[in-house]
C-alpha cells in the first residue's frame, strides 16, 4: 500500500497506490497522499510508509515530530519507521453510511519547519454483510384471473456492503406457476419480481409457498432467504397505475418537521373494494424509513424529521399503490435536499507554539489552524481574518489550511502575551461566522538591563557604627523575567584603594544591601564615594552602574587638644612675659587648641578654672585670648598662675586644660629670678587646705593683737606715760616733743608724727607735724579711748603729760573712702558717703593694731617672717635677688587722718622713687583689704 499526489494503481494490486510529493516547499500545490485500504482491517496494520512517501528519513520522524490530526483519529503514525497504521476497527458502513466513496480526510504535521501535508485514506468495501430481507415472510394475493405473463414485484433484500459485494441475484425456489424476474433500476438496484407463468386455478391449489434466495457478489457470496406465500383471490383484473413511475422533488433542508414534501397518486379501473388503493413505503433505507411517513390513504409523504444536506444529500423512496383486489403498482419517488448556510464555519487548531520569542523576526510561524465548513458552494467558502492592532497576520498556505505568523515586532514587558481571536466567515447569505481565541505567550529575551530606582544615592552614616551594620540599600528592577530579570549587586569602584575597600564596606549580592565593614572615623573618612552595579543573569548579562555616596557624620568623640602653650622640650612649663606696665585690655598670650571633630562638635569655648589672682586677667570665651583686666597692683604677684579648661560645644562635652605661667618683668633679666623656683603643679584640695590653715593664723593673730590692744590701752589710761617710751601710741620724735591734736570726732586718734628709724637697713623715719602744742592744753584725754599720748621735747619722755594745742591740719581728700573701700568689717555697715572714719571702736582698734605690727615689723631687723634686711621676710620664698621693690608696698595704701602724709618706705626714697601719693590705687587696694 503507498500513497502519492496522483493515484495510480499496480497490475494485480488494485488496492496498493504509489507516493510520489513534490518539494516541501510548495505543500499548497501538492495532491493529496492517497491511500486505499480495505475495511475491517486488523488493528496495527500498516496502511503505506507515509514517513517515505514525504521523502522523511526515519530519524526525521521523530525530529520533525511526524503526526495525524483529524476529527476522528482511526489511523496514527509510528514514532519508529514513519509507517502509517491502524489505530481501531474500520467499519465503512458505519463511517461512510450509504456513500458510494468513502474517504477519510487526514493531516499529516511536521515541525521544524511546521508544515501540513494533506492524507487521503479510501476505505474500501469487503463483503462482510449478508443480504438481508426486511420481512422473513412475504404474503402475496393473485387473482386467479390474472393472465400469465403477470408480474408482482417483491421486497428486495437490502446489502449495505457495495459494488460487488452488493445484491447480485435472486434465486427462487422451483414452482410450475410462477417465474423469477430481476428489474435493474437506472441506479443499479435490482428488484425480484415474480413472475406468472400459466393461469391460476384457485379451485386446484388455493396457495403457493415459494423460498426465495438473494445472493451478493462477494467472495465467497452471502445470502438471504425470505418464504413467500401467495394467496389465490378472485379475479381483479385491473391493477393501480401511478401517474408517473419516478417522483423528484427538491426540498430546503430548512424545512420544519411535519411539513408536506410530496403526494403520490395512483388509479384504478375496477370498481368497488377493488378500486380501493392503498399506499405502502417499500425497499426503503433505514435511514428514509425515519425520515419520512407515508399516508396510506392520501399517499402524502411527510419529513418526521428535520433534514440535513450535510448528512444525506438525497433520499430514495419506493412507494407502492395497492388495490381492495391485492393489485399494485411501484413508483421511485427522489428526494433531494437543497442546502442553506445553517453550519457556522469551524475553525481547528491543528498546531500551537508554546512560546514565541520576543525577538522573532516578521513571518515566524506562530500557529496552524484549519477551517470547515459543512455547507455547499458558497454557503461553504471561508474566510478568516483576526483583530486589528495586533502584530499577527493570517494566511492561506492551502485549501482551508491558514497560518498565523508575526506582523511586526514584539515586546513581552509591555505585553507578555496575546489572547488572538481568529474569526472565520463564510459566504453565504446571510453570513454566518464563528471564532476561536489562541493565547499566544511571548518567550523572553535579556533585552532590558537593570534600572536604579534612584538616579544617585546619598546616605549619612554617624561615625563610631557598630561594624557589619547595614548603612544603606540599593535597588534595581528589570522587566525581564527568569534567570533575565535575576539581579545582583557588586561594588565595582570607589575612592579608595581596591584593597583597603573591603575592610570598610561590602554589598549583599542578593538584596542590595550595603554594611560597613568597620567603624567609620570622621577625622579619617568623611565621605566615602562607591560604585554599585546591578547585573542581570541573563545572556549576554546587562548591567547598570550607580553612584553611592557614604557621608560619614561626626560625633564628639574627640577633645579638644591644646596647641598652646605647649610643653618645652624638657616637659617644663614656658611662661610668658607681661610689662608691669601693662593696661587694662592688653594681649598677654592666645590659648590656641584645635578639635579633630568638625561643627559644634569642634566649636570650642574658653573658660578660667583657677588663677592666682582672680580678676587680673580676663579670657576670650571665643578667641582664647588672655588680657589684662586691670593695672597690675604693688600687692599682686609678679608670677602669676592660670588654670585654663577649653571646652567643646558636643553633648556630652569634652574638655582639656592648659596651664599659664605669666611673669610680670619688663626685661627677661628681670623674670628670670621669679622663674628660678618653680614649683610644680600643686594639689587644689592641698591648696584649699593650705588657705584654710592660713585664714585660721590670720584670724587668730588678729584675735590675740585685739586682746593685747585692748590690754595696754587699758595699762595706759591706769599708768603714767612714762612707762611707754618710745613705742607708745604717740611715737618718740628726736627733734623735739609735739603732740598732734586729738580726733575725736569719727577720724583716727593717731598722732601725726611718726618715728622713723634707721637700723642698718630697715629704716623707718618719723614725720614730724608742723603744728606747735601749748603747753596749757591738756595731755591726756582718760575718758577719749583714741587720745594719744605725745613724748615731750628731749631724750627722756615726760613724767606728766602735757595738754597740747588743738591745731590740727585739714584733713586729707583721699582719705575719703567709698563704703566699699573702708578695711575692716566697717566696709559693710552703712556709713557716710563723705569719708568719714566710721566710729566702730573695733574697727579703729583693729586698724591701730595692724599699724603698729606693721612699724614693729619694720623697726626690728629679725622679724618673725625670717627674711632677710630689706626683704620683709620674702627672700626666703622668692630668692636673695626678690627685694621690696618687687613687693607691693602696702603701707602707701594707709592714710593718716589729718595729714598729707603717708607711710612710706625708706628705701624707695634712697632708690628715687616717689612715694605713692593719695591718689594711688585706693579702689584697688580696697578691695585687696576686703579680700
């Protein structure tokens, strides 16, 4: 068995073509493959190598995917050898009904390239059907005056097998009376009829019992047989006759059931119940019998059903009119169905992609597809067409067979896929249509590279992070899917040496996610500028960079550190040098310190934490400049001493100290003695103790100078003044005996001439008041506690006191103390703002009292304080070089009460000094004194 375009068949084989195909290029112009097989075939039978008659090699089979499509697959193709086999049992009969040809309309698919060959299987018929009779018993009446020669049709038996495995004879049993006749009709159909032979004779034989026998032309034939009997009636001897002897009529297959599609008529000559005609269906199909009905009375024939043009084209009747008298005439009635467009085009998918992808080009096969129409002529042309807007297009590779191919270009991030909707219209009228919708997925390409959803980024990071803390995160979509739209993150450049970056950051290849590696440090790194990249997994991998910027933020992690003063080179203190000279708001030195940290973090104030003497220097708060605040004073330091703390402005705050040693000198010659013992730092809680000690001393050797004060006043006023000498009240004057005039009335009773000594080098000289004393005035003033007693001209005091002329000089300007420069503790009591002494008699005996230790002090050249001559005791803390000189002199600062003179020191006079006159720094002074 094989197949070709153009059937021919072999000598002897007659059910065995050849396969000849044309190029696969050109399937739209081949005939189809054609094969012929006989029915009832076995299953797995092989109906032709269809694998070589499409010029297939046996490896194309499977390469190219060789298959069948088909409504109904009876036949499949062997994956193996190509071969086409039998799937099932073929029943022509049941497939192809009552058609002389029967086909079966295959396709034959193959891929790489997708293409469809068209199959053409002809079943033909064996004789595998007897005939057979629709009645096993067939009753006949004869009038037995019916002339010899007479026929009487018979039912045919019916063969559904064809050709020759058709009806081919009929045989019937031997019998004097009767003779068996076969009509052909012009279609073929052979139909017994019996046969008189001679007269009947009812009054002989009543009856006849015939066999009759039909037999096919099959190999070996098969038969029927059917018993007639035939009744002998009495004479009617005119038999019905039908207008014509074949009826046609064309009817729509539109027509509803129940509707009139033809009336016979047939007539006849006798009268009676003879001439009664009755109508009978005879040698019908099946299929005609269901279909149509009969009136027996009418001879109406009528559809029971509806008709189909596309299931039987035509159907043919056998009607037979029978009289009251058993005469009876045949007639062919045709029915043709006319066809109407009732069937919607049908549209099969023979063959789908799974995917298309994104980047094929224009014509790529994206579907097969097939379309049928059951109706007739143009009621069954088809035309197929799809939506607009899509980049498909539809066209016909052969009859009925379409291919859907690309049309333009596609994208499956805007659209992954297309739902395409073929619509197939016939022509008919008016047109009916129907439509199939394939989804068409669109396989992706690496055609998008990953996108940043920021264009840069920019992250503040506080230094001092915890390391492998996450900083940041990147972010990057691609449209693509798959292994395509797969991203990952790498750090493919910086600022920073390639191998000193991974120990500061690293990414998270997966999520994006950016850790430090380490703690940052602002004073180190303060912006850190990085490169990330996002790389697809796709083939060829596309990438796309962006900028990632680290800010490192400062925290106060840093004091501050002091730049100067700075440490000499042997870890000694440097000192700077002031003019003693020097003005209120002169630059002394600068604290320079600097603060690693930036913003108010480094913005760095400057504060005094301890000064020898407070409020002689003032300090930048901002600037961290050190300037004179005031004049330096006789009784300030010439070494002085700051204790300066330099905060910054973060929270909490940070702070470092620097210490200032400052030497008043308007030479180096003159600072180097100050500088040469130089104590170290001292303890402030030891310094605390060593003023609270000294406070103690202070306040107890005033305490026992107020006792002793009070004692000898009290000695004085009980004994003569003989007993005081020269250390009395009134001091002793060589020059004579003048006694200075008694203040009573709130100035200091203190005599206006004082003693002034000369032993070695301590001196103290007496000034003497220019004023005369009478010698009527009374001495001694008993109930005056500030009277002073007056030593009479000579060597020897006076044994009687002697009353003194009350002269008295006006009193000193200066001498006129605001209430806070008065010493002692009158300061804070609310006197007089003209200056007078206040009349607190524990004041004015606490300042005698100091007046006088201060003269006992410089009248003795070993006085308590160990010093050496003309040092006041203070060479043994500064050094044999440190004189009275680099002292405040404080006694220019104590005024005598009605006088323009003032204690004084000698040696300045002997150096040409000018002794400090009223005007000098009282304020200052005052507020030394209070201190």
């Amino acid at each position: 068995m094989g197949g070709s375009c153009a059937p021919r068949r072999r000598a002897g084989r007659p059910q065995v073509p050849f396969a000849f195909l044309l190029p696969l290029f050109c399937p739209a112009l081949c005939e189809p493959i054609r094969y012929s097989i006989p029915e009832e075939l076995a299953a797995g039978s092989v109906v032709g190598d269809l694998a070589k008659d499409l010029e297939l090699s046996v490896l194309d089979v499977s390469a190219r995917k060789l298959r069948l499509s088909a409504e109904r697959l009876h036949f499949h193709v062997d994956a193996r050898t190509g071969r086409l086999l039998v799937r099932d049992r073929i029943d022509r009969e049941q497939i192809c009904k009552e058609r002389k040809q029967c086909e079966l309309q295959l396709e034959a698919v193959v891929e790489n390239p997708l293409n469809v060959f068209p199959v053409v299987v002809v079943i033909e018929d064996i004789n595998d059907h007897a005939p057979q009779f629709d009645k096993q018993e067939i009753h006949l009446e004869i009038l037995e005056s019916v002339s010899a020669g007479a026929r009487m049709p018979l039912d045919p038996a019916t063969d559904p097998d064809i050709n020759t495995n058709s009806i081919k004879d009929y045989q019937i049993s031997p019998n004097p009376y009767f003779s068996l006749m076969v009509r052909v009709n012009s279609d073929g159909g052979k139909y017994p009829e019996l046969s008189l032979e001679r007269l009947l004779d009812r009054e002989e034989q009543r009856s006849h019992r015939l066999t009759l026998t039909a037999w096919d032309g099959g190999d070996p034939p098969r038969s029927a047989t059917a018993r007639v009997e035939i009744l002998v009636r009495d004479a009617n001897d005119n038999p019905p006759v039908f207008s014509k002897d074949e009826y046609r009529i064309s009817v729509s297959e539109s027509l509803p059931p129940g509707s009139s599609v033809l009336r016979v008529a047939a007539t006849d000559q006798d009268e009676g119940p003879h001439a009664e005609i009755r109508y009978y269906l005879r040698s019908a199909a099946q299929s005609a019998r269901d279909t149509f009905s009969l009136d027996e009375r009418t001879g109406e024939i009528k559809n029971n059903r509806s008709l189909d043009f596309e299931e039987v084209e035509r159907y043919t009747l056998e009607v037979e009119a029978k009289d009251g008298g058993g005469l009876s005439a045949h007639c062919k009635v045709v029915v043709e169905i006319l066809d109407e467009n009732d069937n919607r085009p049908e549209i099969t998918v023979t063959s789908l992609s799974d995917r298309i992808s994104e980047d094929s080009p224009p014509g790529t096969i994206a579907a097969l597809f097939k379309t049928r129409d059951r109706d007739f002529g143009k009621n069954g042309e088809v035309t197929c067409n799809i939506e607009r807007d899509l980049p498909f297009k539809i066209y016909s590779s052969s009859t009925n067979f379409y291919k859907l191919v690309t049309d333009g270009t596609l994208d499956r991030e805007q659209t992954p896929e297309y739902n395409v909707t073929i619509i197939a219209t016939d022509r008919g009228q008016p047109p009916l249509s129907s439509s199939s919708t394939v989804t068409l997925r669109i396989g992706d390409v690496n055609d998008n590279a990953p996108v940043f959803q920021q264009a840069a980024y920019v992250v503040h990071v506080p230094e001092n992070n915890p390391p492998g803390a996450s900083i940041a995160q990147v972010s990057a979509s691609d449209p693509d899917v798959g292994a395509n739209g797969q991203v990952s993150y790498s750090i493919v450049a910086s600022d920073l040496e390639p191998r000193a970056l991974s120990s500061y950051v690293s990414v998270s290849a997966h999520s994006g996610v950016v850790f430090a590696q380490r703690a940052f440090d602002h004073e180190q790194l303060r912006a850190l500028e990085l490169t990330l990249q996002a790389r697809d997994q796709g083939s060829p991998a596309l990438h796309a960079n962006v900028s990632l910027r680290v800010l490192v933020g400062d925290r106060n992690d840093n004091a501050p550190r002091v730049l100067y003063p700075a440490l000499g080179p042997d870890g000694s203190a440097l000192f700077d040098t002031v003019p003693r000279a020097a003005e209120p708001g002169y630059l002394v030195t600068k604290v320079v310190a600097v603060d690693a940290d930036s913003g108010h973090n480094a913005w760095l104030s400057y504060h005094v934490l301890q000064a020898s003497e407070p409020g002689l220097f003032s300090l930048g708060l901002r600037t961290g400049e050190v300037r004179t605040a005031r004049a330096l004073g006789d009784r300030d330091a010439a070494r002085q001493r700051l204790l300066v703390a330099v905060h910054d402005g973060g929270q909490p705050p940070l702070s470092a100290t620097a210490t200032l040693h400052l030497v008043f000198a308007d030479s180096l010659q003159e600072a180097l003695p100050d500088l040469g013992d130089d104590p170290g730092p001292s303890d402030p809680q030891a310094e605390l103790q060593f003023y609270l000690v000294v406070a103690l001393a202070v306040i107890s050797v005033l305490f026992l100078l107020a006792v002793i004060l009070a004692i000898g006043l009290r000695v004085r006023h009980s004994s003569g003044p003989a007993a005081w000498g020269c250390f009395q009240p009134a001091l002793c004057s060589k020059s004579g005996s003048r006694v200075p005039p008694n203040y009573s009335e709130g100035t200091l009773p203190y005599s206006s001439s004082m003693c002034r000594v000369h032993t070695g080098v301590a001196e103290f000289n007496f000034l003497k008041y220019s004023g005369r004393l009478h010698s009527t005035q009374d001495m001694l003033f008993s109930d005056s506690p500030g009277a002073l007693i007056p030593l009479p001209d000579g060597d020897e005091p006076p044994s009687q006191p002697q009353a003194l002329t009350p002269q008295q000089a006006p009193p000193n300007t200066d001498w006129r103390f605001s209430q806070a420069q008065r010493p002692g503790t009158s300061g804070s009591q609310n006197g007089d703002e003209t200056g007078t002494w206040p009349n607190n008699q524990f004041d004015t005996e606490m300042l005698q009292a100091m007046i006088l230790a201060s003269a006992s002090e410089a009248a003795d050249g070993s006085s308590t304080l160990g010093g050496g001559a003309g040092t006041m005791g203070l060479s043994a803390r500064y050094g044999p070089q440190f004189t009275l000189q680099h002292v405040p002199d404080y006694r220019q600062n104590v005024y005598i009460p009605g006088s323009n003179a003032t204690l004084t020191n000698a040696a300045g006079k002997r150096d040409g000094k000018a002794p400090a006159g009223g005007n000098g720094n009282k304020k200052k002074s005052g507020k030394k004194e209070k201190k």
